[in-house]
C-alpha cells in the first residue's frame, strides 16, 4: 500500500519523467547531489526521532508560539518580496501573512470547511521556539545530513523550515536559490521539478517584480497565448512520503502539492548555501546562465535607475539584431 493513489494528485496537462529513488547508502547518492540532480532518499532517518510532531503535539509544545502563517482565498500560496513591492504597483497577492499563535492555527485546520480561506504554516525554526521543540530538534541525523553538506561542498545551512500545511495546498513553481534537503515527516507531497534549462518555458516573472523567481504560468490553467513554450516543458515528479528526504537542486523549478484529501501535511526543509566561492569552470552549468540573466536585468534597471526601463531597453538590445 503505496499510502496515496493517482486520485489525490491534481490534473495538469505536462510531460513528466520520475525521479530516481535511492536508499540513503547507495553511493549514487552522492554522484547525483554532486552533479546537481534531483534524487528522492529513502531510509537516511534523518527525521525520524520527531515523526511524533503532529497537530496535538506540537500544540502542547509550541501553544503561544507566534507563527508565520499565510491565508489563502485559493489553493495556492505564491511567495512575494514584499521588498519589491513599490508605492505606485497595484499588486494583489493572493496569499497574505496572518501571523497567530500555533493552538489557533491547529483549531482552524481542525474545524476547516470547504469554502474558508486556507492556512499554510512556515515557520523558521530556531532556539526561540519551546524547549522540546529544541530538544527534538538536535535529535536529527544530524551526521548525515552534515556528511553530505561536506561532501557537495555546500555552504552553511542557512534555516530550516518548519512547514504545516492543509491537504491540497498548493506552492506553485518557483526556484530558489540554495540547495535543499526536503524531508517529509507526516503525509504525501507531489513534487514536480524543471531543470534550470526549462527556463524559457517556464516564464518567471522579471527579477524586480514581488514574484521574482515564480513562474508566470498558472498550471492549473496555462495561458498559451502569453506562455507558448510551457507546452514543451518537460518535468520529473515524485511523491515524497513520511521519512522520505527529496534532494531539490538549487534554480531546480519546483512546483509543491500536499495531496488532496491526504490529511495535513508537516515537512521540514534544509536550505544550505551554494558551494563556497566555486571557480566558475566551462562550458557554464544551466543554473550559471539564470544567474547571469538575473544579473543582467540588476545591472540594467541600477544603471537606468528604473526597473520598468529593463524590458524595453532589453528589447531594442536584442528585436531585429539577434533574432
Ligand atoms: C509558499 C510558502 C508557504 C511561502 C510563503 C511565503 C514565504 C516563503 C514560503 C515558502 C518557503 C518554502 C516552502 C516549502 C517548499 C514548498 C512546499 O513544501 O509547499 C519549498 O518551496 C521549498 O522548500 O523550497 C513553502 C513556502
Ligand atoms: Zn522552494
């Protein structure tokens, strides 16, 4: 009993591929996370001593935490830079932050009803949160994880998320900029993943916008018009389950559900920085080239000294010279 079946994943119309799966010993672990390819590791226990923080235990171990909780009109929660937002943008997210304290978050899943809002809980976790919590926390194979840290060459790891989320969420495709360690504690999540080279498909909006690094493209209902390359776009999925860690490469698309009417779910990443100041070797890797492109549209709008400039001057750049 595979502990999910195909009714509980949403229908998208994109070619995808499965990811390999791998026991945490097997030593093609270590050459795919090297070589920046996605594998879904089974067995490493890495959380395995806090598979008891469910909603009532966490309750009684973080009740008057403030937590960071976003609410959603939809099922989908897209990040934004609130940074980005600029005086005279009419941006209308539609996932806001509604910070509360963890009991009033777990009564609202509990009596949720079809029609209300949605809840997703992020939550950083640090030494601020209850004693337990901390004391759980250093329970984590921590050897492990540290040993793959060393051997990728990654960086420090940055925070760890602690993440609750209601069956059927949705955290539409985005990139990110550091390596993460995904491990699911209770439930499934459907994760569907791009290479960095699907960038052209994929349409992210422009660096300066709130939704920088997430795909313009609603999957749920692709405007082809606008977006006539997402048809070729060409996705690896993977369910991960409890105990299960999914290694997602940094500038990896991915797109994240918790499976329809699969309870909720609780997850914690592990964002480790890029490699220490790496000498740049050629032909340049995929995710080199977002970089560059990230880099050039910074440069363009600090030298025009406005960001909406960008496009156009990007355009004379390139309409009837390079095309
Ligand atoms: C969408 C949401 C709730 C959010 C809103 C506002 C600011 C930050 C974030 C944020 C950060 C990470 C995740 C976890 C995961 C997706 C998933 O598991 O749903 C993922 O993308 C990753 O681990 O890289 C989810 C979120
Ligand atoms: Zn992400």
């Amino acid at each position: 009993m595979a502990g999910w079946n195909e009714s509980q994943l949403r229908k998208y119309n994109i070619k995808m591929e499965k990811i390999p799966t791998l026991q945490y010993d097997d030593p093609k672990v270590d050459s795919l996370l090297t070589n920046n390819k996605p594998v879904l590791i089974k067995g490493s226990k890495l959380v395995s001593r806090v598979l008891k923080w469910d909603l009532d235990y966490l309750t009684e171990h973080m009740n008057s935490t403030c937590c960071n909780v976003l609410i959603s009109k939809n099922h989908k929660f897209k990040y934004y830079d609130q940074k980005k937002i600029t005086p005279n943008m009419t941006f209308k997210p539609i996932s806001r932050p509604s910070p509360m304290i963890f009991s009033e978050f777990a009564k609202q899943i509990k009596d949720w009803k079809k029609g209300d809002s949605r809840l997703y809980m992020q939550q950083v976790l640090n030494n601020s949160i209850s004693q337990r919590i901390v004391n759980d926390f250093v329970k984590f194979n921590w050897d492990w994880i540290i040993s793959k840290q060393n051997v990728c060459k990654w960086g420090s790891l940055t925070s760890n998320l602690l993440l609750i989320a209601q069956e059927g969420n949705v955290t539409p495709c985005h990139y990110d900029e550091q390596q993460n360690m995904f491990a699911s504690i209770r439930g499934y999540k459907r994760f569907i993943l791009f290479p960095p080279s699907e960038f052209e498909c994929l349409y992210p909006h422009p660096v300066h916008h709130p939704y920088d690094r997430q795909s313009q493209v609603e999957f749920d209902n692709p405007d082809y018009i606008k977006f006539p390359k997402f048809k070729e776009a060409r996705g690896y999925e993977v369910i991960v389950g409890p105990e299960d860690v999914l290694y997602i490469p940094m500038y990896w698309f991915h797109h994240v559900e918790s499976l329809m009417h699969g309870g909720y779910t609780v997850s914690i990443n592990f964002w480790f920085k890029a490699e220490s100041v790496e000498k740049i070797e050629y032909p340049l890797l995929d995710h080199h080239k977002i970089v560059i492109m990230r880099n050039v549209e910074k440069m363009l709008a600090e030298a025009l000294h406005d960001p909406s400039e960008v496009g156009t001057m990007l355009k004379t750049i390139v309409l009837g010279r390079y095309t």
